[in-house]
C-alpha cells in the first residue's frame, strides 16, 4: 500500500472519527481526507507532478498533516523540514534534492524567502495564514484547500520513493534519507505491532514532525485510524499533562530529555493518567536510573526503550516485561526484522563481544539522496545477492539470550589510559547520582593520558559539587572510567530533536580554552 492510501482506508472505514487534535483545530477522518485531496489538486494545477520533491516547512499543526498527505496524493515526495532550521541550511536542502515546491506558514516565510532566492528548482509556494510581503508571490494554504479540480490519477506504486528525511548533520551536510512507501508500511507496521497499537487508542506527539520519531506517530495513528493529539513542544510540561488528562490520551512517545523534565517535577504523583497504556522512548537509551523512576511515576503503563536510526527508523524494542532483568538493553529487533553484530571484517561475533550492529529488513531506506559514497558505506551486500543490508555506524554487545546492549557509536569511543571508554556507560552511573538531572561525556585531548574523560551536568540539585560527583563515580566505575573533572551547566546543548548533542558540548569544551 502507499502511504496515502494510510488515510483513505481509514476515511473510508469510520468517516466521522477524530483523527487529529491540535491547538486550534479538531478534524475527523473524512475532514482530513477531503482537506489533502483538495490540496493535492491545487498542487498538481500548479505542474507538481510525480516523483517531485515537495518541502514541508512547519510547525506541529494540522496543516503540516494535510500537507504531507497532500503531496504524496499528487504523487511526489514529502520532506519535512524542523521549523528551527536556518535559511541557508534550508536553502542546501532545496539545492540538494531540488525541490519543485515549499509549503510554510506565514512565521517562517521569511527564512523560507530567503532560502527560496538560492534554490532556482523551486517554481511556487504555498503559506499557511496571513499572506506576507517575504512571499508576496506564493499560494494562499486556505485558497488551496478550496480547490475543486479533480484529483489526477499518477500511477505511483509503493516500490516509488515516498519521503526525504534529512539528517540532522552531526558529520557533515545533512544527507537525505531516501524511504519508498513500502519501506515506511513495513516500518509502521512493525512497531504498531510489538506496541500493540489499536484504533482506539490515543497518541500525543510534542516531537517535531521533521523528526522520524515524531512523523511516525503520525502515520502510524492514521494507518491504525486511531486519534493523534499533536503538540508544538513539551515547553510547559504541566500543560501537557493537563491535556492528556482532558483528552485520555493512552500513549506517549518521549525522549530522554522530556524524561528528565517528567522526573524533575515535584508535584506530579504516581497514577496522574490513568488512561495512559504506554509510554516509548528512543533518539537515546533512556539510563536504567531514570527507567526505574519512570515506573514508579507510571505504574501499570507499559515502557517500551527502544533503539532506531533515520536510515531504517527503527531496530530494536526491550519487551516491557524485561525490564526488571535488563533495563540498560534495547532490546530484540523489532518484528520481520533481523539485526547482529559483526567485526571489522563484517563476520558476526560472539555474545559479550563488541562490533557493529547491522540491519537487515524491508524498512531499510534505499540510500542516501545522490550520494553514492555514503550510500556504499551504509548499505552493504546483505544475506541474499539482491539486497543490501545497513551497517549503523554504532557499536553494540549481545548477551547469551540474544539481547543488544547500546555501546556507543564508533566515533564517540574515549581512549584514555590505553583504554577504550563507551561515554554511554559513565553517563547511566552520572545519571544514577542523586542531584543529577541531566549528564553528557566528553574525551578532552590530553599529553599523558590520551584523552581524559570530562563529565558537562545540570544539577538539579544546587547544593551538589564535583567532589561528590567524582566520589560518587569512583564507587561506581572502574578508575580509568572516572571522570577528572566535572562542569556544572544551567543546560546541555540538544539537537533539534531534544537529543543531547555530544558533538556540540565537546566544541562548547573547545571554545571555552
């Protein structure tokens, strides 16, 4: 199936039911249905035609879901864009997969001018809201939506690419992660199986929609029918809170840094949403410190730590009934999935021993946009000669019974001492460390030991001083592991999906001598 036919199936089975809550708008089904085919015509009037790139520049809101189903309606590619992002990045992206159009909102229109002057493909763009004088030229998204031209059939089948997703750029120029509708379906219908999805349930979203993990609680709810309560950020958290109880939402998808907000609040009392089943957790392993307080928040609500990467979007799930056992794994791959680890010279290793983890399954992206360098060096021959299997990048452990246990990534290995030091495993004994809401490790250059292991906190405790974080890590990792020094922050800087940036904290480290 392709990804639109997500929504016209459940359009067609319950018409009336609300799929979409936002801020200022309620839309069932049939609404949401009706909204992106209009859009859809008024854009293939316009010459967006199949195959064509299609940029999604917006926040959270309804709009940016009609728009996403709109453009694969029309048979072109969707490629959602983090409303934060600054022009001239905005503008390689259009550059670089040249975009034929760019839908925004009347508040970003003038970063998107700006990239727009840069990028020659771009023919036309729509804006949500009032008109603006940055895009004087550009479609009204309201007029749009009142076209009645029929809809043109495109021929599109679900082998065709679907969706550009950008990475973040953490090792360079973003790269577009290149997913065909058949790699999206077998993505959402894995994970709304092991998660054990309904139609009845109710998911809230705060994480951008230009984030895979946010974008699929989208897709996901409309494929299953089921109702998404979409929020802009969790900013003000008591808000949310106060949301989920009025509209009985039964999932949350959250980060680590949302669940060091979560653990942060004084008043919040265990049983607070006692319609809530589940709550899932990825972009970075969630310490077992903070899984432990999670559950006694939420007793009875099932959390699921998961472990993915945009290149596949997901790999890996710990069954919730594990956790007592081993909550510092990420699990088992996730259903019609297989992922191993494997040396240096791609032959799989032993339990205990550390390698790469590879991925093998029909979520595998089909590459990277025009980048045959990088593509040959993630996407390897695979089991069969036909296909092509992904090496992650990260390093992983297995134990006897099959469970993986996040190492770290290549690059992100301290070598201190003669030793190698994975910054994940001294973060989970920071974590643990009372007065401490949020850590990152960092290697320092250093002439005698290498590198030496430099902790960056938030406290949340301001009482709490490096001698006893350095004490508490002494009792708790081997020595050549403790850090040598620890810097208090007032925050940590984050990706623009609200994942601690270790490549940021390290040049924050740089910058300051």
């Amino acid at each position: 199936m392709r990804v639109e036919g997500f929504l016209r199936a459940s359009a067609s089975r319950n018409a009336g039911k609300l799929a979409l809550v936002t801020a200022n708008k309620r839309m069932s089904y049939a609404a949401l249905d009706m909204a992106s085919d209009r859009l859809a015509a008024a854009l293939a009037g316009q010459g967006v035609a199949r195959g064509d790139r299609v940029i999604v520049f917006m926040e959270n809101g309804w709009e940016a879901v009609v728009s996403i189903f709109a453009i694969l309606k029309a048979g072109a590619v969707f490629s959602p864009i983090n409303p934060s992002t600054k022009a001239d990045k905005l503008a390689y992206v259009l550059r670089n997969c040249r975009a034929r159009a760019v839908l925004t909102q009347a508040k970003l229109a003038g970063i998107a001018a700006e990239a727009i002057a840069d990028a020659p493909s771009v023919a036309f763009s729509v804006v949500a809201g009032k008109p603006s004088a940055a895009l004087p030229d550009a479609l009204s998204f309201a007029d749009c939506l009142a076209c009645t031209a029929p809809l043109p059939d495109h021929q599109g089948i679900d082998v065709d690419l679907a969706m550009l997703i950008y990475t973040s750029g953490s090792t360079g120029r973003p790269k577009g992660v290149m997913m065909t509708h058949r790699n999206i379906e077998a993505a959402a219908t894995s994970i709304t199986t092991y998660v054990e999805n309904r139609s009845d349930d109710i998911i809230l979203n705060v994480l951008p929609l230009a984030f895979d993990y946010g974008l699929y609680q989208m897709l996901m709810a409309v494929k299953l029918g089921a109702t998404l309560v979409l929020e802009k950020s969790f900013a003000f958290p008591q808000a949310i809170f106060d949301l989920m109880r009025k509209e009985k939402v039964t999932g949350l998808p959250l980060v680590p840094t949302m669940a060091a907000l979560i653990l942060q609040m004084k008043d919040l009392a265990p049983g607070s949403f006692p319609s809530l089943r589940y709550i899932t957790n990825t972009a970075a392993a969630l310490p077992p410190a903070h899984i432990a307080r999670l559950r006694e928040l939420f007793p009875g609500v099932r959390l699921y730590s998961m472990y993915g990467l945009t290149e596949c979007k997901r790999c890996t799930y710990l069954p919730p009934e594990q956790l007592d056992r081993r909550s510092d794994s990420v699990g088992i791959a996730i259903p019609n999935t297989e992922a191993y680890i494997v040396d240096d010279d791609g032959k799989r290793v032993k339990p205990g021993e550390i390698g790469e983890l590879v991925i093998r399954g029909p979520h595998v992206m089909q590459g990277y946009w025009e980048d045959e360098v990088a593509t040959a060096r993630a996407l390897r021959p695979g089991y069969n000669p036909w296909e092509k299997v992904l090496h992650t990048g990260d390093l992983f452990r297995c134990d006897e019974e099959g469970f993986l246990y996040f190492v770290g990534r290549k690059d992100d290995i301290i070598k201190t001492r003669g030793e190698k030091v994975a910054p994940k495993e001294v973060e989970a004994v920071l974590h643990a460390c009372p007065g401490i809401a949020e850590a990152v490790v960092v290697g320092v250059a250093d002439p005698i030991l290498g590198q030496a292991i430099r902790a960056i906190v938030v406290a949340s405790d301001p009482t709490l001083g490096e001698r006893e974080v350095i004490r508490h890590c002494a009792q708790n990792l081997e020595d050549f592991m403790v850090p040598k020094a620890v810097e208090f922050r007032q925050s940590l800087p984050k990706t623009d999906t609200g994942k601690i940036s270790r490549r940021l904290a390290a040049a924050s480290l740089e910058a300051a001598e």
